[in-house]
C-alpha cells in the first residue's frame, strides 16, 4: 500500500508539469487581445481549452478582442476551432461589431462568413453599421451596405433556407450619420453552377427571409445563391424568361459535323423558360419570378413531359462575317417522327426577324424523319433529300426569307434501358438568310426557336420547348423571339 501511495506521490509532480504546460498560464483571451500571441492562441486549443473563455471583467471572449486589434489570423484560427462568432460581451456586443469599429475589413468579412449577425444590437441599440458609419469607415460601410447571407439551411422533412441583410434605417451617432434605403434580393438556384434562375424574391424592409418547399426531389443535387435584384430598364415585351429576352453572341469559327465541341458551357442557354398562357397548353417544369410562372416546356393534346430525361434544350449561336452559327443541343428518351407533316415530329423551328421583332425575316424547318443509316450518323442537306422506305429522310425547309443556309443533324441513341439520346442540329444562316446585308458588331435582330417533341405514345406536335418558341411553333409572330445582338471582333476570335 506504501509503495502504492509513494508512486502516486511521485507522479502528481509530473501530471502538474504536463497539465502545466499543457495549458498555459496566459488566458486565451489576453493572448489574443493586443500581445497578438497567436503561439499561445495555438497552445490553449492543444490543450482543449474553453475557446469561448470570458474575461471576467469585460465578458468579452478571445474573438472579441481579435476582433477588437484585427488580428485576423488569430480570428481565422478561433474560428475554424469552433468560436462563436455571435457571443455577447457585457454590454451585448458581438465580436463584429468591434471589428466595424476598429475598420478591419477583411476581418468583418470572416466573420460574415461565420454567420455573424449583421443586426446585432448592443445595450445601448447600436449595431457594427452604427459603429463603421460612425467612424467614416467607408468600405466596411460598403460591405454591409452590399451583405446577403444565408443563415439556415434544412433538407430532412423539407427544403428550408434562411437569408439575411442589413436591414434599412438610420446609422450612425450625432451628425455623422447614414441612411440605408431598403432593397431587393433574390435566391437564385443552379444545376451547373453557369445557369441560375430566381427563384424568390426578398425585400430587406421586410423580414424574415425564409423559402421552404415540401417537395425535396425537386431541390436535390442543386446550388443555391443570393444575389442584388436589379429592375430592368423595361419590362420584358413579351413570354421569354427576362433574363434570356436579350442575348449577346460572341464571334465563332466553328464547322457543321455535328459536334458543339467549338462551344464553351457558358455559351450555351439551356431550357429557356417562356410563359405559357395558350387554352389547351399545360405548363411544366415551372419557375416562379416577380410573379410570372415561367415553364421548360409545353404540353398539349396527349403530349407529356417527364422531366429532363424526356426531353431538355441547350442552345447556342454566335457569328462572323459569313454567318450565324446556331447549334441546338436535345437530350431526350427517343428520337420519333410520324413521317407526315414536317413538324409532326421531333423537329426544330427557327425565325429571324428585325432588331425592333416587328417583321420576320427569315422562317426554317428541320427535322430528321427517317434516321436509316443507323446510329451517329450525321445527315446533311443532301442525305435528307433522299427517300427511303417511302418517306424522306429529312426535312430542311426555307419558309420564308431569301439568302443561302446549311445544316447537319447529328442522332445519338445512347441507351434503350432506359431510354437515352441526344441529337444535335448545326444551323448556318448566311447574312441573307436572316434579312442582312453584311454581319458586323453591333447588328441586331430577333430570333425564335421552337424545338418540337413527339413520342410513340403520343404521336405529332404533342408538345415543344424552346427560345420563345410562341414566335413560330404554330404561327409566325417576331413579337414572341429573343432579340440578339452581335458583340465582339471575330478577327480577334482565336478559338
């Protein structure tokens, strides 16, 4: 038993020198107030000490005092180790408000990343806006002024995001103040990180900022982002989505042979909402924005659409001096055509007009009908001409308009189980053909697609998606196309 106790005795010593060094004498707090002794900071975690530990006589906590002398690398550590970046001193000051007093703009940054609470008022009802117009900290103001955030963010029983931002009023103290008007912002999604859509609207006078939605399939394998809102210079004139009413094409050097592989991704417009408000037509693929419900595609008669998998567009066009390029990208179940009408079929319908969208100058019609030289083939004008078990291969019909044109269709089936294909129509339209005398930067003119799709099941025009595609899928009407105008130098195209 003495032998016992002896060791026990022996090794208390050492246990206090481990504990000792361990933990070091200088509170965590101190070591990161004005000593900027970030090795102290680094010991404390080591040894597993309370990050959020208060200065008894202040109540702050070590990242308030980072904050407080902008250490920034000393905050990005506590930070990262767990801090709460929203604890309340004695006076219930958070830690950003003494990095909005002390200017350091980078450091209130991290801390906005962290979720700091922009709002937070202190005792006396002050908030770090207060306290950076204050002091005439010009751009911590700016970074406020500018800050959306999203604090919450739920996928289990349904989707749920929460957004934050300086709400509007008056800051400051005495005569140094500012006042912050409200303003708009939206939450944005996207599947690719290229393309987003709205998706609700936010005005900061008007809080809480919440989206919630039952059904979760719909939000799974998206992103999501806040953005400004800004209101357009006029409202849209007509049922594409507003964001893809104007377009600007960039110069392009690319061949028909049915491949996009000229085309970066962020050249593409993929599945380009349009309102649907015809009796007879049902709307799918919703998205709601400033009220208006905007849909991917059509369905009519028999027709249905189920999802991506049946059918999705990318589009994309550009120019040069010869002509426009415009390359129309179908991802669908199966490629299918009655063989009657041109467009009772899986087909494409395009029309130019002028730059006011008042008079068309050009209509086309292409379609594949009867893909008989099996898979991956690509047809061209010639190869469609052709007739084949009674019916022509394919169409490429000039409707209206005058000026030479070209196409290539391009068919891929890539699965039977379940069904997977892709068919890829290359369009080229000399000047011309879509009612100019010469392309050069600056032109102007309107342009509609309608991409029409057919099933075995529901045979025909049964539905369609496009770029305004109400300006030609049933009857011609310049009003309903994207207006497009040419930008760039194709001399200094390199691609």
């Amino acid at each position: 038993m003495f032998r016992t106790l002896s060791r026990y005795i022996l090794c208390l010593p050492l246990w206090w020198v481990v504990s000792a060094l361990a933990a070091p004498e200088l509170p965590l707090w101190a070591a990161a107030s004005w000593r900027n002794d970030i090795a102290t900071v680094r010991a404390h975690i080591a040894a597993g000490t309370n990050i959020d530990t208060v200065d008894d006589w202040t109540g702050k906590t070590a990242l308030h005092y980072a904050a407080e002398y902008g250490h920034l690398e000393i905050a990005d550590l506590l930070l990262a180790n767990g801090a709460n970046v929203n604890h309340r001193d004695d006076d219930k000051a958070t830690p950003l408000y003494f990095a909005a007093v002390g200017g350091f703009v980078e450091l209130a940054k991290l801390l906005l990343v962290y979720g700091a609470d922009i709002n937070a008022r202190d005792k006396a009802r002050e908030t770090p806006m207060d306290g950076a117009v204050f002091f005439g900290h010009v751009n911590m103001v700016n970074v406020f002024q500018q800050y959306l955030g999203i604090t919450r963010y739920s996928y289990d029983t349904r989707f749920y995001i929460e957004a934050t931002a300086l709400a509007p009023g008056l800051y400051g103290f005495l005569n140094k103040k500012k006042r912050i008007d409200s303003r708009l912002f939206q939450l944005e999604t996207s599947g690719d990180l290229v393309h987003w859509r709205p998706m609700k609207l936010f005005d900061t006078s008007r809080p809480p900022f919440t989206f919630k939605d039952s059904r979760l399939t719909k939000y799974s394998q998206r992103f999501f982002r806040l953005q400004p809102f800004t209101m357009p210079p006029e409202p849209p004139v007509n049922r594409i989505y507003s964001t893809y009413e104007s377009f600007e094409a960039k110069p392009i050097d690319g061949t028909l042979d049915g491949l996009d592989s000229e085309w970066a991704t962020v050249d593409f417009v993929f599945n380009p909402g349009f309102e649907v408000v015809e009796d007879g037509q049902r709307a799918k693929g919703t998205f709601t924005f400033d009220d208006l419900t905007h849909a991917q595609f059509a369905e009519v008669d028999e027709g249905k659409w189920d999802g991506d998998k049946d059918h999705v567009i990318s589009i994309a066009v550009g120019w040069n001096t010869d002509g426009i390029q415009l390359t129309i990208v179908v991802e669908d179940d199966l490629h299918h055509h009655t063989k009657e009408g041109a467009d009772e079929g899986d087909a494409v319908r395009v029309l130019f007009t002028d730059a006011s969208r008042g008079e068309a100058t050009g209509e086309y019609l292409f379609a594949l009908v009867e893909p008989y030289l099996g898979d991956g083939t690509l047809y061209d004008k010639n190869t469609m001409a052709n007739t084949v078990k009674g019916s022509v291969v394919g169409h490429t019909k000039q409707l209206a308009g005058n000026g030479e044109f070209d196409v290539v269709i391009l068919r891929t089936q890539k699965t039977i189980h379940p069904n997977t294909g892709t068919t890829v129509y290359e369009l080229w339209f000399s000047p011309g053909a879509i009612g100019a005398e010469v392309l050069e930067e600056g032109f102007a003119f309107g342009l509609g697609v309608a991409v029409i799709d057919s099933d075995s099941d529901a045979p025909g025009k049964q539905g369609w998606s496009g770029w305004g595609p109400d300006s030609v899928v049933l009857e011609t009407n310049p009003g309903e196309t994207a207006l497009i105008t040419l930008v760039g130098d194709p001399a200094d195209d390199d691609d």
